[in-house]
C-alpha cells in the first residue's frame, strides 16, 4: 500500500485534530445551553404553575365550585395546558384525553402524596413538562407546557454547531495545506537541486539567505555538493589522464603487435598464436581505454542540438555491416531531434554491438516518442536478459550473468554502462525487457528531445 505525503498527513492531522476540537467544543456548547435552556423553561413553568395553582384554588375554595369555568379563567396562552385532579377525577378546558393519559402515574401518586414535581414526557408525539402541584388531600394541579418550539431552537443549534464543527475542520485543512506548502518549499528546492545533480548538473545550489531557520541545511547542502564535485572532477581526471598516458604506450605495443602480424609467415605456429593473441589483447586493451576516457568525460551535461536521427542510426548500422532498413521510424515522430549527436551515436553503436556480439544480431532499431521525449529501441534475437540481472547489466564492468566478474569475454563491460551515462545526461535512462517472439529489447528515453 502506497504511504501518503507528508504533506497530506500533515493536512489530515490539521483536518482530524481542528474536527475534533471543534466537535468536542460544539458538544459541550450544545449541552451546556441544552441544558441552561431547560432550566430556564423549568423554572418559569414552575412559577407560572404555582401562580396557576393559586388561582385554581381560591376558585374551588367556594360551596359550589365550577371546575371548567375556573380552569378556564386560567391566562395559560397556547403553550400551557391546565387540567385538574379532583377526586379521582380529571378535569380540563376542553376534552383532551391526551394530555391527561400523558401525566404518568407515577407522577400523579408524588403529587397526590402533598409533593410537587416536575417530568418531561411526551403528548401526541411531541415533547413537553408537566408541573405538578398538591392542592389539597382531594386536588391536585398540573400544567403541561409544550416543549416543542425548544426542541426546534435545540435542532437548530445542532445544525449550525455541526456547520461551524465541519467548517471549523475545513478550515484547518486548508490552512494546514497552505502551511505545509510554504512551510515544505525549501525542502522541494533541496529535492530539485538534488535532481539536478543526479543528473550531471553539479551547479545546483541552495540559497542559504532563503530561511533563516535552515541556513545550516542550505550551507552543508551546498559544502556537500562542491565536495562532491571536486571528488568527481577528481576521479574523472584521473581517469582521463591514466587513459591518455596508456594511449602512447598502447600505440607503441599496437605498431610492434602490427609488425609481427605482417610477419607471421616467417614464424612457428607458437610464435604465430602468441602474436595474434598479444595483438588481439592489444586491441582490446586499447578499446577499453577509449571507452574509459569517454566514460570520464560523459557525467557532464549533454549539450543538445538539432540532429538527424534517422541518417545517424542508418550511418551507425551500416559501420556494422547491417542494412539501413533496420531503422524504423514511427508515424508522427520528426527524424530531427534535441541531442548530443556524438553521445545518440555512442549509444547507437553501442546497443547494435551488444546485439551483434550476445544477442544474435539486431533485428530492428525503432525510433519512438512519448510525449516530449524521444525514444530509441533495439531489438535482438538473442536468449533476452533474466530480470535479475536487468538493473546490472547497466554498471561498469558488468556482463550478463557474469555480474562480478571482469576481464571474461571479448567487451570491455563498459558499453551498456555509457549507454546508461549518456541517456542520464539527457535527463534519461535505459531500460531492457522481453521483446515480444523472443530476444531483449534495450530501450533510451530521452526527455525534451522531441517538440
């Protein structure tokens, strides 16, 4: 499973820590003025009932009360709804056998007992509190207040503590992004400046005056990145002077093995073998030391240039003896390109070599794009590449499944590793697979290459 971005954790985190805060804040709200609200109706209803209960009273404290008549001259509005106990007998404003089969027993048996109470319950579907007040041995008084526009306000309240909860946690998210973005930049310059010199561009560096806070990263950044550069330039100057001093030696040795090969009907069958293997080894010695000299001096950036594509991979077959129809260039692709002519013709005939010496022979050299890069391919008839060597067979001195071995074999062990190295100076790569029908199939992606 692929792990997110830091930037995205980093964003969620704001998002589920502000939605937490924010919900918890509104819960406690919600409770606290749920709560503060109820009290508040209670308290009224119990002063409106009391204030009720009086007036009720005094009515029935006559010889021949009217129960109804003193009920209604109750001042109770819409929202109250007096009924009276009296004798085992309920009595109300008007016929409403709800709100008497609401008043619970239990409640009736407190109040009857001389205790007022207070209970909400629900009339008709709809929430309401019922105050209970003794009046006598014989009466009590109850008020049923309806609690619903309470329950509308509470419903309200919810819905815009979840808005402010959901807007609350929007807003964390957004500003977290917004954070991480500003607050990540120097990292992604370090990132792009690390690309940079992955690909040979050893200029790349950090602008320590950017943040005050990573000054020690941008100046080790920078410390490591001209070490680095020095130790390469270094290494590639060694390289390139130990080839260049071989060159006059290996020359002599070249001129004295040619003079012995010209000569070989003057000598033994031994002396004869002895020439042409010294000659041989002679020949190889001196490809491996043109190889090494172009392997030092191609960590440098390409320097690209319009180049016929088409005619120099037709030029590099027939070098090998290969007919020009080999090359095929797709529909749509232009046979001019952005490339280092010299560093494409390396890589050209370093591919068609490989295929002539340990692929059976190349049988097609396609010219491709995708996208803006432009894109080589060479197919062989040989046995193809095992998977796990397809990564390896890219470094220096490396042969196949002779990974660790050196000096086997008739190459140098540096002809794919040059591929590798001038396709990373175009800001590419190299890769090899299965060609479909048996054989590998090598292929260069070179961005920017193509309009």
């Amino acid at each position: 499973m692929r792990r997110l971005g830091l930037r995205t954790r980093v964003t969620a985190a704001f998002a589920v820590g502000a939605l937490l805060l924010s919900a918890s804040m509104a819960l406690i709200s919600y409770e606290l003025t749920r709560r503060s609200l109820l009290d508040d109706r209670e308290r009224i209803a119990l002063r409106a009932a009391y204030f009720d209960a009086a007036v009720v009273h005094a009515g029935l404290d006559t010889d021949t009360p009217d129960v109804v008549e003193v009920l209604r001259s109750l001042d109770t509005g819409g929202s109250r709804r007096p009924v009276l106990h009296l004798n085992g007998e309920w009595y109300a404003r008007a016929a409403d056998p709800g709100t008497t089969a609401a008043i619970p027993d239990e409640l009736l048996r407190v109040v009857s007992a001389g205790e007022p109470a207070v209970q909400r319950v629900r009339v008709d579907g709809q929430p309401a509190l019922v105050v209970g007040v003794p009046l006598s041995a014989s009466a009590t008084y109850f008020e049923v207040n309806s609690l619903r526009e309470l329950e509308q306000t509470f419903r309200v309240l919810a819905l815009a503590l979840t808005s402010v909860a959901v807007l609350v946690a929007g807003s964390g998210a957004t500003l977290a992004w917004y954070a991480t973005r500003h607050g990540l930049r120097p990292l992604t310059a370090v990132a792009d400046a690390a690309e940079k010199i992955a690909a040979g561009d050893f200029t790349a560096r950090l602008d320590p005056a950017t943040d005050s806070d990573l000054t020690r990263l941008s100046s080790s950044f920078n410390e490591m990145v001209d070490r680095l550069a020095r130790r390469i330039e270094r290494d590639r100057r060694f390289a390139a002077d130990v080839s260049h001093e071989l060159r006059s030696p290996l020359q002599t040795l070249a001129a004295a093995a040619s003079v012995l090969a010209r000569r070989r009907e003057h000598q033994d069958d031994r002396t004869a073998t002895a020439a042409g293997l010294v000659a041989d080894e002679i020949d190889r010695f001196q490809r491996l030391v043109n190889d090494l000299i172009d392997l030092a001096r191609s960590d440098q950036p390409a320097h690209r240039a319009p180049v016929d594509v088409v005619e120099l991979a037709r030029e590099t077959c027939e070098a090998y003896d290969l007919p020009g129809a080999l090359v095929r260039l797709a529909p749509d692709v232009p046979p001019t390109w952005q490339v280092e002519r010299r560093r494409i013709a390396q890589i050209l005939a370093n591919l068609l070599d490989n295929a002539v010496t340990y692929g059976g022979g190349p049988v097609a050299v396609r010219l491709d794009r995708a996208g803006d890069s432009g894109v080589i391919e060479v197919d062989d008839d040989g046995p193809g590449v095992p998977v796990e060597d397809r990564e390896a067979i890219f470094d220096r001195f490396v042969r196949g499944r002779a990974a660790h071995t050196r000096g086997a074999g008739d190459g140098t062990g540096l002809g794919l590793a040059l591929v590798a190295q001038h396709a990373a100076a175009h800001a590419g790569q190299v890769t090899v697979a299965d060609r479909p029908g048996g054989g590998a199939c090598f292929r260069v992606t070179l961005p920017g290459s193509l309009p």
